[in-house]
C-alpha cells in the first residue's frame, strides 16, 4: 500500500509543472539595433525613445486597459548572430512604479555596440525568450528595431516561420536614414518595405517607421500604444462581433 501511494504522488507531480505560469495580457520583447550602422548617439535617442513611452500616461492606460491589466516585458539590445544581450530581464507590469522601475533597469545598462546586423538571429532569440519565461500571455509580440537590412545571421524566412508556429507576432519599427553615417548601407534600401517583406509576421503584424532616429521618440510611443491597448473586437477573440 505504501508502495502504491509513492507511486500515485510520483504521478502526480511528474504531470505537474514546476510552477503555474503567470497570466498577462500580453508578452512583449523590445528588441532594439546596436549594430555598427546606429552610432552611440542614435543608440541612446533609441533608448531614451523607449524609456520616455514606457513612463508615459498613454502606454500606462494601454497596459492597463486589458482583463488581466498586465503585460510581461523585456528589453534586448541586438547585433550580430550572437549578439541578443538580455538588457532587462522579464518583468511583470501592472501599474506605474512597474513601469518606472523597468524603465530605470534598462536605463542603467551600460551600451556596448555590436558589429553587424543579424535580424533573424534575433528574431530566433526573441522567440526562445518568450518560449522559455514564466508568463502566459493571451498575445505574443517581437518588437524589433533597425535602420537596416539583414548582413548576417540565421535565415529571415525560417525566423519568421519559426515565430509564427509559437504564435508569435513579429512588429517592425524601421528608421529610415536621414543622414550618411558611414556604416549604412551604400547601396540605398528601401527599409521600410524591407522590414515589410522581409521582417514581419503574424496576425495583425504591422511596420511603423521613424523619419530617422530625431523621430524614433514619437514613432515607439505611437507603436507600443497599438501593440499594448486591448481592443475589442481585435485583441481577444471572446470580443469579436459576430459576422
């Protein structure tokens, strides 16, 4: 009988997890471009860009607004195929000393730059990172932003199929050059339909551009305030009008 009872505990513990995932809203990664091409100038009007949304009135609503009235985010610094630096680890955000916090964690981070620019690299990362946290998000979202095309790395097309099979969606934040740094591309590209063709999947996925890093700041709030506010009818299928 005592054998019979370790038996059924091993049972039951062995199809049980570790621990019961946390529900949120949403769980996003930003993942932002330190490659040669963005100059430790851009980088800070890049991270200050984000820093100034994440404090704002406008993505606290946002963050707020959903059932759970939390998200789980990260920010990652990305370059090269293996340069996906974690800069602020996963953090639950429900309110705004949340959100002020995870601002600072980032702010605090020393910048070290990259060499080349592995988009997909990062992309397979990113996916990695929400695969393996302790979050369960109704919605998945890769923020991903560059000033260029993919140079390196793992291929852009198996990146994306491999988001999507996680029901991931991959949004793209292009800055358009606006000057002639040196480590752009000489040859000119398109980066916004880059990012477009190239760059991002799944539903509702969607690219919006910053006229150069000067607009980076106003381009991210936009953004994360669409990617973040839950919409009825389009953020949970429970809301859906019918057809």
């Amino acid at each position: 009988m005592r054998f019979l009872f370790s038996c059924l505990i091993m049972l039951f513990f062995a199809g049980s997890p570790a621990w019961a995932l946390v529900s949120v809203d949403l769980e996003l990664v930003l993942a932002a471009d330190i490659s040669f091409s963005v100059d430790e100038e851009e980088a800070k009007r890049q991270r200050e860009g984000y820093l100034a949304a994440l404090r704002s009135q406008e993505v606290i609503d946002a963050i707020l607004s959903g059932p759970e009235g939390a998200i789980a985010t990260s920010y990652v610094e990305w370059a090269d195929d293996n340069t996906q630096r974690m800069v602020a680890d996963w953090t639950l955000i429900r309110n705004e000393a949340d959100a002020l916090a995870f601002a600072d964690r980032v702010r605090a981070a020393p910048f070290v730059q990259g060499r080349y620019t592995a988009i997909g690299s990062a992309i397979t990362a990113c996916v990695g990172m929400i695969n393996d946290n302790e979050y369960d998000g109704f919605r998945k979202i890769i923020d991903i932003s560059g000033d260029g095309p993919q140079n390196q790395g793992k291929s852009l097309p198996i990146a994306r199929a491999l988001a999507a099979a996680s029901d991931i969606t991959v949004n793209g934040l292009p800055v358009l050059p606006m000057d002639r740094n040196p480590w752009r591309p000489k040859v000119k590209v398109d980066v916004d339909q880059y990012y477009r063709d190239n760059v991002i999947v799944g539903a509702a996925a969607f690219v919006a551009p910053a006229e150069g890093f000067e607009d980076f700041k106003d381009a991210i709030l936009k953004k994360l305030i669409l990617e973040i506010a839950w919409i009825p009818g389009l953020s949970h299928p429970a809301t859906r009008a019918a057809p």
